[in-house]
C-alpha cells in the first residue's frame, strides 16, 4: 500500500493512533517521511509499517 503514497497525502500509523493524522512530506524507496500531527517529523520504514491512507471524508472521523 505504501507504493501508492505521494506528498501531501494525509496517513495513520497503524501502530501509534496516538501521532494523529499525518502528511507524506516524501518517499524515496521504502523511506516514507511523514509529519504528524502530535509527534512531528518521524521517517518510516515502508518494508516495515505499511501505513493507512486517509482518503476525503474519512479524516473528520
């Protein structure tokens, strides 16, 4: 699913719900930095946590 994530769009962690929402600022390879709401900057590992777009209409849930 990370194949598919572009900057600018809005994702879950999977395993920190606690981060918040967060937008892809960039993706080189399995390299997915995304800036979170409630924990900033993280860069993750795509060949380890497979993130969860958010599409339209789902963030206000």
């Amino acid at each position: 699913m990370n194949s598919i994530l572009e900057p600018g769009m809005i994702v879950r962690h999977p395993g920190q719900p606690d981060w918040g929402l967060g937008q892809v600022q960039s993706r080189v390879g399995d390299r997915i930095t995304v800036n979170f709401e409630h924990q900033g900057k993280v860069v993750i590992d795509g060949r380890v946590i497979s993130l969860q777009p958010v599409w339209s209409g789902e963030a206000e849930a």
